[in-house]
C-alpha cells in the first residue's frame, strides 16, 4: 500500500494543517461554546414543552397575557405587538452585525464602526424592553383570587362580552379590611408577604353586590378558550377562594398556572443574560475597532467571533418566541 498517496490526499481533503477547515482556534471554541449553549436551551425549552402540555387545560393563553404596549394604557388591548416588535429589533441588529463583518472582511473601519454602534442599539432596545416586560408582567394588570388548590379566579363582565375586570373596578371599602402604616399609630410590620391593593373580603363582598360579574377559570374549553361559569356557579366558587393575587411571581400568578411564570421568568431572563453579555462584549469590540486595533493586526475576526455569538442569540430567541409567545 502506498502511504504517501493516502497521506497526501487526506491532506488535500482535509486541510487547515493546525486549523482544521481553515477556522482559527478562537472560530472553534466559539462554535463549541455555541452548540453547547444551544443544548442548554433546548433542554429548557423541552421542559417547557413537557410541562405546558401536562397541564395545558390550565396553561395561560399567551394573547391574554402580553398585551400591552409602553405607554398606551387605555384599555385596548394590543396581543403581542410589543414582543413582536421586540423580536424584529433583535433580527434587524442580527442583519447589521452582518454588515459589520462583511465590511470587515474588507477592511472598511468606518463601515464597522456604524454596524456594530446600530447593532448595539438594538440589543440595547431589546433588553430594555424584556425589563419593561417582566415589570408590566410582575405588576400585573387585573388581579385575581386564588383557591385553596391553588386555582386562579378571574373576573369578566356579562353585561360587556364577557371583557375581563380588575378586581379595583368592584372591590367595596371596608375600612377595618386596612390598618394605615403610620408612625402615628404605633404598628409596624417586620415580616410578611406584601398587602394587596385590595383585601379578599372587600373583593368577595364587591363581586357579590355586582350582578353582572362572572368568574372566568382557568380551565380552557373545547372552543380554546377559559371556561366562564354562570352567576350562580361564580357565586358558589367564590366561596373558596383563600387570597388576592396581583401579578405574578415565582410562588403566585395571576395569570393562571404557577409553572407558567416560572419558565417565563427563567427561559427569558437566560435569554435576556445572554442579550446583555452580548452588547457588553459588542461594546468592548466596537472601542477596540474605534482604536484601531484591528486596523494593526490586519484583520476582522475578533468582529466575525462576537458576531456568530449575537446569531446565535437571536436564532435562539426565534425559538424562544415560537414556543413561548405563538404556539
């Protein structure tokens, strides 16, 4: 056998010599960290999957959950806008960190500059609206009741196509329902869950004088939607509920299954950490092509290195966004 031939053609094919394919040892451990981190993820968004369709008789309806917009509170409600606009920045910061590598690859400095400076806006926008989101997602907007097994309640109103209601809308005042924290009055507390805006008595005794209020389950029907129960059977479910929720936190959720925020809270905060390491590094990259660095070392790579890291966030992203937000 001829092992110079077989050596010499494994060489041709395989090329590189120390750099296998002709990729740097930097483009390697990018790509390594990125399949890795991409096991990660699919493994959260897997559990999410499995969990949601556990309980997808109970699981939150996405488009009554994300509704609103920065600054346009007027009770219209807008199902998704904002996450789909938030998704469209993050793509089009992908398209100008394209831009910044291809005008690196031609040694275009100023070209770099402007890219990497319009992409770093946009990762920016972007995790400044998923802050926003999980602010307006914490606060919560309606409010609901909460049983002893740990059922959601909320309320709609009959006499206005079954529209959803905020509890602050019909809870009576009871004056003995709330001690005013003054120093005055000598009583302070130490420990302790936060008070709602609302008591259980004086939501209960305000549903109660209201006729045309309805409790809405979480359970979803056969038509896809939560189950609204008649004014008698509100009137006797009400009976066990055990608290007032508002919004959502990782033990409580207005918005229905527990499960639901926790994943929210989790898959798109990683995601969001990710966003922000990535304007970090673009920032620190973009300083660094502003002082000519690379200008020196001949070439571009640190640039294509950070920006297979940000496709890779915002593939990621895409993914996050069908499973979370659409389907």
């Amino acid at each position: 056998m001829d092992t110079s031939v077989s050596t010499g053609t494994e060489g041709s094919v395989w090329g590189g010599g120390n750099q296998p394919l002709g990729a740097s040892y930097g483009k390697l451990m990018m790509w390594f960290f990125i399949v890795s981190d991409a096991l990660t993820f699919s493994g959260f968004l897997a559990a999410y999957g499995f969990s949601r369709f556990k309980f997808i008789e109970t699981w939150p309806i996405a488009d009554e959950v994300f509704t609103h917009v920065p600054f346009l509170h007027d009770g219209v409600d807008r199902p998704m806008y904002y996450v789909a606009f938030m998704t469209f920045i993050l793509i089009m910061s992908s398209v100008t960190m394209v831009l910044a590598v291809d005008a690196g690859h031609n040694m275009k400095k100023s070209k770099v500059v402007l890219y990497m400076f319009l992409t770093i806006i946009g990762g920016a926008i972007f995790v400044g609206s998923q802050a926003w989101e999980w602010a307006t997602f914490i606060k919560g907007d309606y409010g609901a009741l909460e049983t002893k097994g740990g059922r959601i309640l909320q309320f709609v109103d009959a006499s206005a196509d079954n529209k959803r209601v905020a509890i602050g809308e019909f809870a009576t005042t009871i004056a003995s329902e709330r001690v005013n924290h003054e120093r005055q009055n000598g009583i302070w507390f130490y420990d302790g869950e936060a008070l709602p805006s609302h008591s259980l008595v004086e939501v209960v005794a305000g549903f109660q004088a209201t006729p045309n209020l309805l409790i809405r389950t979480e359970q979803i029907n056969a038509e896809g939607e939560k189950t609204i129960l008649n004014r008698a059977e509100s009137l006797e479910r009400i009976k066990g509920a055990v608290r007032v929720v508002e919004g959502a936190n990782l033990i409580r959720n207005e918005y229905g299954s527990r499960l639901f925020a926790d994943f929210f809270f989790f898959i798109t905060g990683f995601h969001g950490f990710h966003v922000f390491s990535g304007v970090m590094i673009n920032i620190i990259i973009f300083f660094n092509v502003l002082l000519g660095t690379y200008e020196k070392r001949g070439h571009y790579e640190m640039v294509e290195k950070v920006g297979l890291y940000w496709h890779f966030v915002d593939l990621v992203w895409v993914f996050v966004f069908t499973f979370f937000y659409l389907v």
